[in-house]
C-alpha cells in the first residue's frame, strides 16, 4: 500500500484539509470555535465534572478515550472546545443537588420553576401546560425530583442548577463542571461533519494525524477529538466555567457599539435583507392555522423569534432571527433555504443559549401571531431585543 500523502489525506470523503500548527501565527483563525490558534499551538478546553482523574490520566498519556470518556460525536478521542461553556448541558453531576433534597425544598424548587414559566411568552401554552403537570408529578411524589432536570433543557433552558438561582431558597448546589486548558500541536484534519471523522479516522491517525475537528455549523456543533496523546503539550488548571459574562466597562460598549454598525452591512448581504421574519410567517399562513385555509392547517406549528450567532461571515456576531417549530423540530426557510432538524441540535449550532440566563427566545401560536400584525403592521420582530441591536 501507497504512503498517504497530504493530498491523497484531502481526497478521503469529507476531509476538507490538514492543519498543521508549526504553521500558525496568533490572528490566524483554521479551527473556528473547536480551538483557538497560537504561535506554533492549538488551545483548546475540555469540560468535565472530574477534573482530577483526567488530569492524572492526561499527564500520563495513556490512550485518550480513557479520558474523554465513551465515545463522542466524533468516535472515540478526547474533546475540546473553544467555547467551554457550550459543553456544560453535557455535564450530569450539576443536577445531583436534586437527588438530596428534602420535600419542603422540592416545593420551594417547583413554585420558583412554575412562577418562570407559567405566563411567560417564551414558552408556548401547551409547553406551560405540560410543565405544570410534569412538576406537579414531582411535588406530589409521583416520579422522583431528578426528572426536574429536563426544565435545564430545551424548550425551557432554565439554568436552576446554578448558585444563584438555589441561593434565595437556601439550597447548595452541585459542584459546578470545571473547564481544563489543553495545548497542543500536530497535525488536524478539519472534516465537514462529524460522521466525515468517524469514517476517516483510521487512515487519518495511521498516516499521523492528530485528530480531527469541525468548525461548527447548522449541520454539526464546533469541537475537536485528538487521538495522539503526544499531541498535548500542556495542561492547564481547572477552572469553574462563569454562569454569566462579567459586565461590560463603558469603553467595551463604545467599542462594540462601533462593531454592530459595521455588522449592519454585512448581515444585511449575508442575510438576504432579513427576510427570516416573513418567509417564517408566510409558512405558517401557508402551513399553519393562520391563512385563509387555516381550517385545514396545522394546529401544532408555532412561530419563534430569537437570538442566535450567526456561521460564515457573519460568525460570532448575535442578531435575530425567525424559525417555525413543530414539537421537537425546526423548520427554518428564510432565503429560501429548507432547514429541518430537531430542535435540540437548532438550538445547540446556533447558540441560541451562549451567554444568556435563558435563551433569548419568543415563541407565537398562531391566533398570537395574527394580533401581533395586525398591532405593529410588520413580520417582526415584536417583542425580541438581541445583545447586539442586530
């Protein structure tokens, strides 16, 4: 059998190119939010809920799938991230307050979730009909408290493990997951999926590839596997991952006030002119119980608004969008585009919950959607405000 040269590398199905650090200089930007690019390194942070055996297992430089754990999206490896705090839905021992707690303090967690939730406007009537139910079921000791995990996850991303939502109830919470520093060098294989990482990675680690990343898209979540536990040089302390980002100084608002002006033109090209609010609402008049044949449309299809961070050229940047959901799925059909994926991964690509307290998301039933035109004469937004202004 033939070496497997660089280019023979590129030419396996889903291999888009091979990144080697030796050549990296800092301002260069290959790995998108899988890592952070340094003179000569990669950075790279792994989230996890056992900081201590990982680092015993990384200074010992033993097969990495020990410490990543069962395999991932991209088989098994070690993971890291340039975004940490994207992982911590991942983490398991941040719900275990709820295994210790008493029944006065699963009331007191109940009625705090239920005064969120019930009648407010990001949450759809049937979502808050079922939470009421759900949490009732817990209150009167019908399923155990752990099920009222499910509410730190979509469609209700209430962060209520936190110290700062269980403090006013007198509750100490789990210890929070810790994000380790990792740094590396090698060479990485940047792949256009996760599954591309899966079918290429027995070639790519015999012809010395250190592991494989994705940039990050609608079509998978931006993370990185390294296979070659030699690829990693340094490991850094743990660190509590921040529950929220600290607040802006006057000249960092200055800056980015000066930032989203010159956002404005690229997002008005890369968007299509922002037509997401009515190609959303044309479908749900043309799908949903909102148009003329609204008798013979969809009942379940709901409008949502929210704050999502933009792919391509406009990466990084938070502005609004539209998007139409049916239950655990989305349809998302601005620029003439046909998005259809669960929810779940939407939200996830589109960090719709990066660096929010909750996910800054409205959501509309139809009969809702028909009073808001006829109140503002325009497809939206309504009642959104994005971080940006965008």
């Amino acid at each position: 059998m033939s070496p497997l040269t660089e280019a023979s590398l590129t030419d396996l199905p889903g291999v888009k190119r091979i990144v080697d650090t030796a050549r990296l200089r800092d301002g260069d930007d290959p790995f998108g939010n899988a890592a952070a690019a340094r003179n000569g390194y990669l950075l790279g942070w792994h989230t996890t809920d056992d900081p201590k055996t990982i680092s015993d297992i990384l200074s010992k430089r033993v097969p990495l799938q020990k410490a990543g754990g069962k395999s991932g999206d991209m088989g098994a490896g070690f993971y890291v991230s340039a975004v940490p705090r994207m992982w911590i839905n991942r983490s398991a021992d941040k719900w275990s307050f709820l295994d210790r707690l008493s029944k006065s303090e699963i009331a007191a967690v109940a009625e705090k979730l239920l005064s969120e939730i019930d009648g407010n406007p990001r949450y759809t009537e049937s979502e808050q009909r079922y939470a009421k139910r759900d949490i009732g079921h817990v209150v009167s000791g019908d399923i155990p408290a752990d099920y009222l995990s499910r509410f730190g996850g979509m469609p209700y991303g209430i962060p209520f493990w936190e110290e700062r939502w269980l403090k006013p109830l007198g509750i100490k919470p789990s210890q929070r997951p810790v994000s380790i520093r990792i740094k590396a060098r090698g060479r990485f294989a940047e792949v256009n999926s996760s599954r591309a990482a899966l079918s290429a990675a027995r070639r790519l680690k015999r012809a010395g590839v250190s592991g494989a990343f994705v940039r990050g898209g609608f079509s998978d979540v931006a993370q990185m596997v390294i296979w070659d536990p030699k690829a990693i040089v340094e490991v850094g302390r743990p660190e509590v991952i921040e529950a929220r980002k600290p607040k802006k100084t006057r000249k960092q608002l200055l800056v980015a006030k000066r930032k989203r002006l010159l956002y404005d033109k690229r997002v008005s090209e890369s968007n299509g002119g922002g037509d997401c609010y009515e190609a959303a609402v044309k479908y749900l008049m043309d799908h949903g119980t909102l148009g003329l044949r609204r008798q013979d449309g969809d009942p379940d299809l709901i409008l949502v608004h929210g704050e999502v961070s933009g792919q391509g050229p406009l990466e990084g940047v938070r502005y609004g969008h539209a998007w139409i959901e049916k239950g655990p799925m989305v349809i998302d059909t601005s620029n003439g585009r046909n998005i259809r994926m669960p929810a779940m991964l939407y939200y996830a690509l589109g960090q719709v919950d990066r660096g929010l307290s909750y996910p800054n998301v409205y959501k509309y039933t139809a009969e809702q959607v028909r009073k808001k035109l006829l109140e503002h004469g325009h497809y939206g937004p309504w009642d959104l405000k994005t971080s940006s202004g965008l």
